[in-house]
C-alpha cells in the first residue's frame, strides 16, 4: 500500500502571553462524502495547528502529530487534551495509537474498516473540559463514536459523599471543588446517552447549594425538568445506572418509587409548583414545619399551569419556595438578544437584603402600621414598595408580585456562596408566604462538548419536513404550528426555509391546537406539530376548538408509539385511541416514508375537517430513500401487500413492516399468510376489512398503541357487520395495559409483544402449531 504524506501546519510558534507555552486550536476535517466528522477543540497553553486530510492520505494526521510532538516543548499543564490514549482512525485506513507520553506507537497500528472517528479517552477529554485556570477555554465536538469510559476518574469528594446531608460539613471551597467533580463525572456517564447535558451541567451549583442549606429528604425539594435533576441523582448515589437507563435502572425522571430524595415525579414539566403548593397546604393542615422547594426553569415556567399555581399559591399564602432556574432560553431570537436579567455586584447585595430576615419584618412591621393608620395609606405604602422593587429588580419581576410571590434576585446561580447566603436566609423564614427566588444560570459557561450529534440514519421526521417543504414551496397557505418542550431539529429546515410561516410556541400546546384552529378559520392550512405524549395536554383543545367546529386543522403526531430511552414519560401510547375517537377526525398512519409523503400531500389536500397522522422516531425503512412528490391517497382505502392463506395480519402504522418481518418467519415454515395495510384507522376501509374476513380463518390486526385504538375499530365494525358470526376469529395485538420503562426501542418492542417473531407465534398458535411457536419465540 502506497503512503501518501500532506500536512498543513500553521503558525507553529511560541505565545509570549503563555511564557513559551503554546495556545492551540486543533481541528480535524475528514473530506468524506456522508459519514463527515468535525472535532473542533480549543484548550489553552498548546500551539495552533490545523490538519487537513483527504481519502488517499489518512497517515499524515498521524504523522503530522508525530513530528510536532517530537520537538515540541510539552509540560503537564499542557497535556490536558492527551493525557491517556488517543487514536485516529478513517475508513480503510491505518488506526494509529499513542501512548501516555504522546509517543506513536507504530507497533498499534492497524488497518481500520470503521466509520470514520477521531476517538480520545474520557479522561484526557474531560479534563479540558472541567479546567477553571481560563473561562474561554472550551471544547466543542460533533463525534460519530463515544469515547472510553472504561478509566476511572479521581473524584475524592464525590466519593466520601453517601447521602446530602454530609455536604454541611464541607466547606464553601470544598463544595466548588465538588461541583467541578460532579461536573466531570456528569460528562463522563451522560455521553453515553446521547442527550444534551447542557442543562444538568448548568444547574449543579444550584443542585449543591439546595442540599447544603435544606434537609433532604424531611425537606421537600421538587423538580420541574428531568435535565436539571441529573447533579440531584448524582448526590443521591444514583448516577451509576444513568447510562443506560433501561433494564430496570435508574429512571430518567425523578421517582418516589426509586428514592425518598425524589418528592414528586417529573413528567412534561411545569407540574413543580402545583405539586409543591399541594405538599405545603398537606403540610399546614398536618401541622409539620418542613420546608418545600420546587425548582422550574425559563422554558417549563411558559406554561399556563406554573401561573395557576404561582396564583394560587398566593392566595392560599402557604409558605414554600419557588426556585426560577433562568438558564436564558428563550423561543424567539429576537427577545433572546433582548434584555435580559443580569446579575452585578449591586443586583446580589440586593438580593441579599431583600431575603434577610431583618428586612422582611421590617416590611411586615410597615404594612402593619400603615394598615391601622388606614386604608390609603396601607394601598399608597404598597404602590411605593413595589415602584422600589420595579426599579431595583429586572425587567417583569413585579409579575410574581402581582401573583402573590415575594421575589428576590436576580441571584448568581453558579456562585454558590451567593446562593447559599440568599437560600439559608429564606428558609429561616417562617410563616411569610410563598418566596419566588430568580436564579441565573448560564449553559454556554460549560464545554461546549455538552452539545452531542450523533446522527447516522435519516428519520421519520426529516423525511415529513422535506415533503412538507416540498408542499409549502407549491401552497403559500401551508403554514407550521409547533409544541412540545423541545424542537426536533429537521424542523430547522422549514424554519429557515419560511421562517414567516413558522411558529414554535413551546410548552403552550393549549395554546397551539386553538391557534391552528384560528389559522384555518382565517384561510390558511395548518401543519400543527405536537408529540404524541404532550397532545395530551391539549385535548380538551381538539375536541372543541377544532373536531366539534369542523376546523381543517393538521396535526401531525410525533414520537408515536414506544420511544426507547425517555421511556413512559414520552411515549406515544394513547393517541390512536383519543383521537379516532372524535367524529370528525380523519385518523392515519404510514406503514414507511413512501406512505408518510403521500399523507402529508393528503393532509394538505383536506380542507373540511381535521386530519391526524402518527409517525415513530425512529430511522426510516429504507437508506438512502430520496423523496418523491407526494400523491394523495384515497380516504379511507387500505391496500393488500402480500397474499396468502388462512391468516391475515392487517398492521396499522410502523407495525406493517413487524408484519412483513412475521410474514418472512412464516414463510421458512411453509406458512403463506396475507399482509395488509389499514392506513386509515378512521374512516376504516371497511371493503377491506370484509375481504380480509371472508378469504381467512383467522384475522391479526396490529398496533403500536393501546386497547381501544385500530384494533377496536375493526371489532366494532366486524361485530356488527356479523363477520364474528361466521368462521373468522379476531385477535389484537396491541401495546400492555401498563407503562413500560426505559430500554432500547427492540427490548421495548419485546416487552410488549409486537416483534414480528410475537406476531408469527400468534398465527402459528391460531393454527394449533403450539411447539413451532414456542420455538420460534425461544
């Protein structure tokens, strides 16, 4: 094999800022036609040097380092990216090894037939990452493979930590040296998930500083967000099971079933101050004196439910505390760039004051007096307090105080003697109503390495936002209504596309079905955009905003079905069943991404009634599908797939293709069975279902979704067409009465009996061939 050397070194000198040392930003660029990677890495004290490489030479990298590592002038300080083993490697290259000493290791060597990777050690990697010597220094990766987690990091507080209580007998220094372990340890065991660790990472010092001053578990302490409560699991002795979060784990919301530390369950969000307010007034009634903490941040505090409680908790004047984690997000760019609370030497001294026991009373002592001087009085002393307050607190403060809310802040939310001073002031307050403490976090103060890629395989939903695009570039009266907690990023492309005809409106999905209702009242076509869980919280919305008044309003239901890792919280169980249920509603499914584009064209094309079609998370069917322009399929017409004998498996959905997979598994037995495609679970195409049972014995209809959805709808319709009377025999096979908790979306299917091997055991018991089925299911 012919080695061909390039290399492109940059300005390989010595910064006399650094004494010598050098400042680097290291950036790897593999010219590959999909699978490309970016590693952008930028640590302090080392040297700037860029390495480009092409397919036909992989070894320069490899030798570029090699020579720079010979005659560069390393100390320990600078090895902070390469302390342990890192390898490079490129599809159908050489995979080259260092060792600890940075010395190529030619003997490691190998030819690679992997993806393309640039794969460094946990440790080496994290300990950039968790430096403090610069507040520039960050790392940011798009990796397509994970890093090692097998070495075991040095976390000495962390490990002496058994329960939350031991953190009051450290010290305010020894605690930010824990934070910075949490944090370390945080990057090492979420990497694993895939899932942005941004917001955990944020809320550490707030998650420390919430155990040092309360009494956990006596004290309550509620969260809003799975993201913040990761530092919380930590503290309780539960991060080892994170990674996974499946075969009976750690849960990835707080659960009272897993630890007394987890007050209430977090579902959607938005819940804490409701349940924290009914575990205060449960607690005055009982006459204890344990303190509630319910902690939400910026995004779930959007939802109507966080301001009927904040107003109820005002009226009830229950003592408890509202913890506002503002870690400045926001859903409109523009307000984002706005204003926005900042936090000064001046704003903490104030908070301080305004959560100091001696200023309450004396607020209290004042509204006493001026009470029994009279009436005006009372109401101008009122006005005065609260023009203070406006003046001194951030823009739109006095909104809590229009609540009911004593607000203080704004309080460094990473500062954690700041947070301690203002939270141990505040719970030795007693019977003075519910307190609003404005928190401020900062996600981008973290590595940038918390923003994690990992895209191998198109989706459902890209291939719905190239075909809605597709739609919207023919109809000028398409437009986008999307909710949820958070935006599947393919919808970026139709954001950026026509960014006047999209609107995310957030944990607002109340607010959006009827939105999208006056939007097809006002002529437009709306594509409203809501997962399957979160639809549920509109419900009352489609009913009488949109099915009762006929509104031709689309919703698109995503993440349908069993959802692998974010488990029972977010899986799409129900919404087959509640919402063909509705008399007007036209509800479909595509069995893949041929069938999706068509049903986007046909939603497009219906403009008398609401439609609803569900599709899965998941990869789509075929890999390198492009996509066609979408036809408009007939309402209420299914299709016949496969035909064969005796069974009929009649899927509905993503569950077609676990039919086709049985239909295979049969096939090796000599068993023929028909495969069908329902498509519409309402209208039925009830042609199809009479067919199905007048050329079959037995008939199988499938589903991924619960008792009462498809399945029920072809009972009813062969019951009373007195199909059942005759010689077929129904059987559904649909998700468990029960919620099923985190695993892979294959071990989830398992569980839940709808692999194709569950559906093929079913035909071959219907047929008496009991073993074959019990061996086929071993």
């Amino acid at each position: 094999m012919k080695i061909c050397f390039s290399r492109v070194v940059d300005r390989i000198r010595p910064s006399k800022k650094t004494n010598g040392l050098f400042q680097s930003r290291y950036m790897f660029r593999p010219q590959c036609n999909s699978n490309v990677v970016l590693l952008l890495l930028r640590l302090p004290l080392l040297s700037i040097v860029r390495w480009d490489w092409h397919d036909d030479c992989v070894e320069s990298l490899v030798c570029s380092l090699s020579k720079f590592i010979v005659w560069s002038d390393f100390n320990s300080r600078s090895l902070l990216l390469f302390m342990g083993s890192a390898s490079i490697g490129y599809q159908s290259g050489i995979s080259a090894r260092f060792d600890r000493n940075l010395n190529l290791r030619w003997s490691d060597a190998t030819l690679s037939s992997l993806p393309c990777k640039v794969d460094f050690s946990r440790k080496s990697f994290l300990s950039a990452a968790t430096s403090t010597h610069n507040k520039e220094c960050s790392n940011r990766a798009r990796v397509c493979s994970l890093p090692n987690t097998d070495e075991k990091l040095e976390t000495p507080i962390l490990d002496s930590i058994e329960t939350p209580s031991q953190l009051k007998n450290l010290t305010v220094k020894e605690l930010k040296h824990l934070a910075d372990e949490i944090r370390t340890e945080l990057l090492s065991v979420l990497w694993k998930t895939r899932k942005s660790v941004k917001p955990s990472l944020a809320a550490i010092e707030l998650t420390l500083a919430l155990h040092y001053v309360f009494r956990a578990p006596v004290d309550k302490i509620l969260w809003d967000a799975v993201e913040q409560t990761y530092a919380h699991k930590v503290l309780t002795r539960r991060w080892s099971s994170i990674p996974s979060r499946q075969n009976n784990g750690v849960s990835g919301v707080t659960s009272r079933l897993e630890s007394e530390y987890d007050s209430f369950g977090t579902g959607h969000g938005c819940n804490s101050i409701s349940a924290g307010l009914g575990l205060a007034v449960a607690r005055d009634i009982k006459g204890k004196r344990d303190r509630v903490v319910a902690v939400i941040d910026s995004v779930t505090i959007t939802a109507g439910q966080a301001y009927e409680a904040m107003s109820n908790a005002g009226y009830l004047d229950s003592n408890m505390i509202v913890i506002l984690n503002d870690n400045r997000h926001s859903l409109h760019p523009n307000m984002a760039d706005g204003s926005k609370a900042s936090i000064s030497a001046l704003s903490s001294f104030m908070s301080k004051i305004q959560s100091s026991q001696i200023f309450r009373k004396f607020r209290e002592l004042a509204k006493a007096m001026t009470k029994k001087i009279g009436k005006g009085m009372y109401e101008w002393a009122a006005k005065v307090d609260e023009y203070a307050r406006g003046m001194v607190g951030p823009t739109g403060s006095t909104l809590f105080e229009e609540l009911g809310l004593y607000y203080i802040g704004p309080v460094d939310g990473h500062n954690i003697e700041d947070l301690v001073c203002v939270l141990r002031e505040v719970a030795s307050l007693d019977s003075m109503g519910p307190v609003l403490v404005h928190v401020i976090t900062e996600e981008k103060r973290d590595a940038e390495t918390a923003s994690i890629i990992v895209k191998d395989r198109r989706t459902y939903s890209d291939c719905f936002v190239e075909a809605l695009v597709m739609e919207a570039e023919k109809d000028r009266d398409i437009v986008v209504v999307h909710a949820g907690i958070e935006m599947d990023p393919s919808l970026v492309t139709f954001q950026e596309r026509f960014p006047e005809r999209f609107f995310n409106v957030g944990l607002a999905e109340q607010h959006a079905v009827t939105f999208s209702a006056g939007l097809s009242s006002g002529g437009l076509k709306p594509f409203c955009i809501i997962p399957s869980a979160f639809l549920q919280r509109a419900y009352d919305q489609v009913v009488h905003d949109v099915d009762r008044q006929r509104k031709a309003v689309r919703f698109v239901i995503t993440s349908a079905g069993l959802v692998g890792s974010d488990g029972p919280v977010q899986c799409g169980a129900f919404d087959i069943a509640f919402m063909s249920c509705l008399p007007n509603m036209i509800a479909m499914a595509p069995a893949n991404e041929d069938e999706l584009v068509n049903m986007v064209a046909t939603a497009a094309n219906v403009t008398d009634r609401p439609v609803c079609f569900r599709f899965p998370r998941g990869a789509i069917v075929n890999k390198n599908y492009l996509v066609p322009t979408g036809v408009p399929v007939e309402i209420g017409r299914g299709r016949v797939l496969l035909e064969g004998q005796k069974v009929a498996l009649l899927g509905y959905g993503a569950m077609v293709q676990n039919c086709i997979n049985a239909h295979s598994l049969l096939s090796k037995l000599g068993l023929n069975v028909t495969v069908a495609d329902a498509r519409f679970c309402k209208p039925l195409d009830i042609k199809l279902v009479r067919d199905l049972c007048q050329n079959h014995k037995f008939l199988i209809t499938v589903e991924e979704g619960c008792v009462g959805g498809f399945g029920s709808h072809v009972a009813q319709f062969i019951a009373l067409d007195g199909q059942l009377d005759g010689k077929i025999k129904w059987r559904p096979i649909v998700l468990p009465d029960g919620y099923i908790e985190e695993a892979s979306p294959n071990e989830q299917l398992a569980l839940a009996g709808l692999t194709g091997h569950h559906i093929a055991a079913t035909a071959l018991s219907l047929l008496g061939r009991t073993r074959e089925a019990l061996l086929l299911m071993s």
